[in-house]
C-alpha cells in the first residue's frame, strides 16, 4: 500500500507539473492581448491526453498489470473513463444553472427540471461505473478492483487540490491582483 500510495504521489507531480505549465505560460508572457487569455482548447486537449497517458502508466503499476491483462483493461477503462467524464461535465454544467437560478429572479417552477437533470445523471453516472465494475470482474482480482477505487479516489483528490493550490498561488502572484474596477482583491482563504 505505501508503494502505491508513493506511486500514486509520483504520477500527481508529473501531472500537477503539466497542468501548472499550461496556466503558467500565459501568465509569462507580457504581450498577451485580452482575447487570448483564455487557455487556447487544443493545448488544453494536448495536455489532457499527457495527463491521461501519466495516470494509465500509473494505473499499469498500481494494479501490477502484464500486457495481456493491460490490454483488455484499457479496452473496458477508456470507453467507460470517457463516458463518465461527459457525463461529469454535463452534471457540473446543470450544477452552475441550479446556481444562477437560486440566485435570480427566478420561479421555484424553473428550479424542478435542473434538479430532475442533476439527479439523472447521478444515476447515469453510478449505472455507468457500475457497468465498468462488472466488465472488470473478469479482468481484474477484487483486489485488484479494489486498488483501482483507491487509486481513482486519491489521484481525483491530490489533483484538485494542488490545481486548487496553484490557482490561489497565481492569484497571490498575479501582477494585477485587485485591478479589477474598484473591487478590492478577495482575501485569500485557506
């Protein structure tokens, strides 16, 4: 388990590393025009897949996988990971809605159908792991299963974090902290 978990810190860095360079880069550069301070989509895309090659290497050594047994993995882990994470963004989307609609003028009426859609695909979500659970049992030892929960658990987890972390290291850092109109900077909260 110590190994794992060391395995598990080792891929996080190379990822939080990669991730950190794709926000750092703009904030290098002095001559950004305002329309391109946006992360530009197709680095962020080539980023990801860098982050997702990292996490399968990662996943190869935490579930001591040969390649045969890689190979079949993969073949039910990709379509499923995929399958999850749109599922994920559409949650998030109807989240942000549920948000802006408690905060407008809004009717209770409006509320009930984003609700619907949140708990729907929280059931897509769970009815879609819950496939990819049973397709590994014949890949996979329990225990291995197990491993894999572990690992998604943690490397989900010390992601977000260390983005979390350099977002606020950014903001502390950033030359035009407090410059927007006459806002004040928001305190950093920890």
């Amino acid at each position: 388990m110590p190994n794992m978990i060391q395995n598990i810190s080792g891929s996080i860095k190379t990822m939080t590393a990669i991730l950190l360079l794709s926000f750092a880069l703009p904030a290098f550069s002095q001559e950004v025009p305002p329309e391109r301070r946006k992360p530009d989509p197709e680095r962020v895309k080539q980023l990801m897949q860098k982050v997702l090659e990292v996490k399968h290497q990662k996943l190869r050594e935490v579930l001591n996988l040969d390649d045969e047994t890689s190979k079949k993995f993969f073949e039910q882990y990709d379509p499923a990971e995929k399958d999850m994470i749109e599922l994920i963004k559409q949650r998030q989307q109807q989240e942000i809605k549920l948000l802006q609609l408690t905060q407008g003028d809004y009717k209770d009426a409006d509320v009930d159908p984003t609700l619907q859609s949140i708990k729907a695909l929280n059931q897509q979500i769970q009815d879609r792991y819950e496939k990819l659970d049973n397709s590994l049992k014949s890949v996979l030892t329990p225990r291995q299963r197990a491993r894999l929960i572990v690992f998604e658990k943690e490397f989900n987890q010390r992601v977000r974090e260390k983005i979390r972390q350099r977002r606020e290291q950014w903001k502390d850092n950033h030359p035009f902290k407090g410059r927007r109109g006459n806002k004040p900077a928001r305190p950093n909260v920890k």
